[in-house]
C-alpha cells in the first residue's frame, strides 16, 4: 500500500477522531444539563428527559466504538499493519478503506461474518 494513501486515511481517521470526540463532550455537556433541570420538572417533562437520557446514551455508546475502531486503525497505521484484513491477512482494497478507514476485514471475509450472525 502506498504511503501516500496510507497518509491520507491517518489524516481522515484524526479528523474523524476529533469529530466523535467534539460530538461526545457536546453530548455530556447536553446530559450535565438534563440532569441539573431535572429537579423541578413535572412526570411528562421526567419522562421526555429519560427518553433524551438513553438516546445521549445510546449516541455515546455507539461513538465510543467507532473511537476504539479509530483508534485502532491508527495504531496498525504506526506498526505498518493498516489495510491488512485481520481475519485472512490480505489486502483491503483501498476503495472500503476510502468508504471505512477503520476497516478490520476485507470485503469477503465482513460478508462471510454478516451471513454467520443472521
């Protein structure tokens, strides 16, 4: 793979990173504000809060994910393993990196693991 591609996918994945980062401090900030005004609402506005409650929750959970996926893809960037599928060790093709840049699998073996888990 060349480094200028290589390059250009760390660029991505810190940009990326930064994003997800900004996003989940912004979301804390929204969660630290539910709960201060959470002392004087009434049952509907309780109730509209835990619904926001889990859906922060949930956008947080799904973000930090995708952080330990960029994350990772980084540090097999520094080791000189990124684009490798993990599970048969040969080459991601550079357009799912483009479309994914945190991709662990190639293409076959993501479609052969999505068929297992129907």
């Amino acid at each position: 793979m060349e480094k200028e591609f290589v390059q250009q996918m760390k660029e991505k994945l810190l940009e990326q990173r930064k994003e997800i980062i900004d996003s989940l401090s912004e979301n804390n900030s929204d969660l630290r504000k539910i709960l201060e005004e959470n002392s004087a609402r009434d049952s509907i506005d309780e109730a509209s809060d835990a619904v926001d409650l889990k859906m922060l929750e949930s956008i947080g959970t799904k973000d930090l994910n995708r952080l330990n996926l960029i994350n990772s893809a980084l540090t097999r960037i520094e080791l000189g393993k990124y684009g490798m599928c993990m599970k048969c060790g040969r080459q991601i093709p550079e357009p799912r990196l483009e479309a994914i840049p945190y991709a662990v699998l190639c293409i076959d073996c993501k479609s052969a693991d999505e068929r297992r888990n129907r």
